[in-house]
C-alpha cells in the first residue's frame, strides 16, 4: 500500500469511528439495583440514591420517573444535565405496614438516545415489624 493509500485508509477509519459515537443524551447509572437488607419497620424511611452520568453529546433531560408502588417515593433533578455532567435518582422507601421481603422497580423516562430513554431501577429488601422476635 502506497502513502497515499495509507492516508486515505487511517482518515476512513478516523472519520468512521467519529461517526459511530453516540449523538444526544446518554444516561448511565453506576448501578441499576440496591437491595436494603433488613429494614425494621420501626427505624421508618430508608433511602438510596442512585448516581449516574450524562455521557452523551446532549443535554440529558428527565421528563418523569415512577416507582411501581406508593411505598416509594422518588426524587431526580428538574433541571437538564449537560453532557459530561452528573445526577441523581433518590429512591425513598416507606416499610410502614409493609412486613416481610420486597422488590420494587422505579422506572425513567429521559431523552437518552436509544433504549436508555426509558431505564428501570430496582430496590429490594426484607421488612422485620416491630412485634418480631428477633429485634
């Protein structure tokens, strides 16, 4: 293969693998599930925070986030993340009335590019009532 040739085929493969990275928002979370272990309904509330980042070329916008029970309150940034930026997703569990084990799912919807755009977190854990032998 001549210079030239060689020239030609590294800008080929420049351009190609500038071209294949992803365009808009990306959202990736450090973890997708936490599980609490025993929670004692008496001690209340317990909360997690899910960390992740923006690693798109967009502004990540989350237009709303659910969780899959009234036993979970979820709190996110209104504001857009730039690209490179970081958030978070707060997860709140009330065991209140709740014993025994769990799984719940909060589910985001953003403007993440692809399949991200709607992204599930799940927290588990197993509630001990305050009458329970073993507290």
């Amino acid at each position: 293969m001549n210079k030239t040739m060689r020239i030609l085929f590294w800008l080929f493969v420049l351009t190609s693998t500038v071209l294949a990275q992803p365009k808009g928002a990306d959202i990736t979370f450090n973890t997708d599930n936490h599980d609490f272990g025993i929670i004692e309904e008496a001690k209340g509330k317990v909360t997690y925070r899910f960390d992740f980042k923006n690693k798109g070329t967009a502004p990540l916008v989350i237009n709303d986030v659910e969780s899959s029970c009234g036993c979970t309150t979820p709190e996110w940034p209104r504001k857009p993340i730039l690209p490179g930026e970081s958030g978070y997703i707060l997860a709140i569990y009330d065991p209140k009335n709740r014993p025994g084990k769990f799984e719940k799912t909060i589910t985001i919807s953003s403007n993440a590019a692809g399949e991200k755009a709607t992204y599930i977190l799940t927290i588990t854990g197993n509630v001990i009532p305050p009458d329970n032998k073993y507290n």
